[in-house]
C-alpha cells in the first residue's frame, strides 16, 4: 500500500512530535518527516521529492515562514504547502495564500480541524480559513466567508442534496465533501446540516438553480 509521505517544519520538538501523533489519524499509512529549520527543510524536500505535502510553521527562526514558502514554491511548484502559526490574523492568511500556501491553519486549532485541512489540501483544494478571514466576525452577525468550492457544496446541501449527491455533482470524493461539510458547520457554529441549513438560510444563501 502506497504511503502518503509529509514534511513537518517547526522549531519546536514538542510542537514535530504532536503534528506527528496528530497525522497518525488519517485514513491511509503516512510517513512524518521532521525539519527543525528552513535548512533542513530544503535537504529534505530536495531528497524526497515523492513528498505529498508540508506543513510549514509562520514563524521560524532565520528565514521566516513565507520566504520559505516561495523558496519551496520556486523548487517544487507541484508540492503543496501548509501554512500553521500560533498566532494568526487576516492579514497574515492573505500573504500566505498570495504567496502559493495551499491553506493555513492556526496552532490553536482542534486536531480534528488540521485532519480536515490536510485532506482537502490533498484533495487539490485550498483549505481557507473562515473565521480568520473574516476580522471581528461574531456568528450570526455576520456571514461567514465560504471559499468558491464550499459555496458549490453549501448550495447543493440547501438543495436538500445528500453527501453522495453532492459527491457525484462536484466529481469530488466522499472524504472531501465530508470534510467541505464538516468546515461548513465549523464556520457557522453549528452542530447538524439542519442547523447548517437553517442558518445559511437566514444568512442569505440560497440553494443551487435547478440543472437545466
């Protein structure tokens, strides 16, 4: 069985260890390389150049996390990459993303929260974080910020549309829907799809015009 193989750059051991443990969870085998710096993270990528993905600390010492970000881009621009910090802000998930992060997640994140993250991400996807995009958000204040795919997804679910159907609609698989559902609820701080419904409706989204 082919085995998914992730590079984890951050400073701090304890911080490697627990992503390691964390990406345990997965549904496939995976094999957890470590980088302690920049440095490191290079020589790693450079020997493994069959890596699946990285996930990449905001802040490490000597070069920050967004320059090593390009450098990466630049030198395997097939790789994707995860941006993580301890401290997020709009501001921040903006340049990541600008800069060809694949999606960027906070530290203070449920590991639930970073599972989903690296499927989609794996999936093709860009994992956007809501809640940081939107400054100031209160629920049920404001709507939450949904990316292109997870308003295709949002759309289909008012349509009263299935997992499976949406699946099927979108060629996506049943894991990504499930984790674009799954963000979905996360951003409008519900528990169930009746809730979800029920407050996107009240948001202001409608479900998607019937195929023709």
């Amino acid at each position: 069985m082919n085995r998914l193989k992730i590079l984890v750059v951050d400073d701090h051991a304890l911080v490697r260890e627990g992503l390691h443990q964390v990406l345990q969870g997965l549904n496939e085998p995976v094999e957890v390389l470590e980088a302690p710096d920049c440095e490191r993270a290079f020589e790693l990528a450079a020997l493994h150049p069959e890596l699946d993905l990285v996930l990449l600390d905001y802040d490490l010492p000597g070069m920050n996390g967004l320059e090593a970000l390009k450098v990466l881009g630049q030198a395997h621009p097939e790789l994707p990459i995860l941006m993580l910090s301890g401290m997020a802000n709009p501001q921040m998930v903006r340049k990541a993303l600008a800069s060809g992060a694949a999606g960027f997640l906070s530290k203070n994140g449920h590991s639930a929260d970073l599972l989903a993250a690296v499927c989609l991400v794996l999936a093709g996807e860009v994992y956007v974080p809501m809640d940081l995009l939107t400054p100031g958000a209160t629920p049920g204040k404001s709507a939450p910020q949904v990316t292109p795919r997870q308003a295709e997804v949002l759309a289909l679910l008012l349509d009263g549309r299935s997992n499976k159907e949406i699946s099927e609609a979108l060629a996506l698989t049943d894991d990504t829907t499930k984790n674009h559902v799954t963000a979905l609820l996360r951003a409008f701080d519900v528990k169930s799809r009746t809730q979800l419904v029920l407050a996107a409706s009240r948001q202001g989204y409608t479900a998607s015009p019937p195929s023709a």
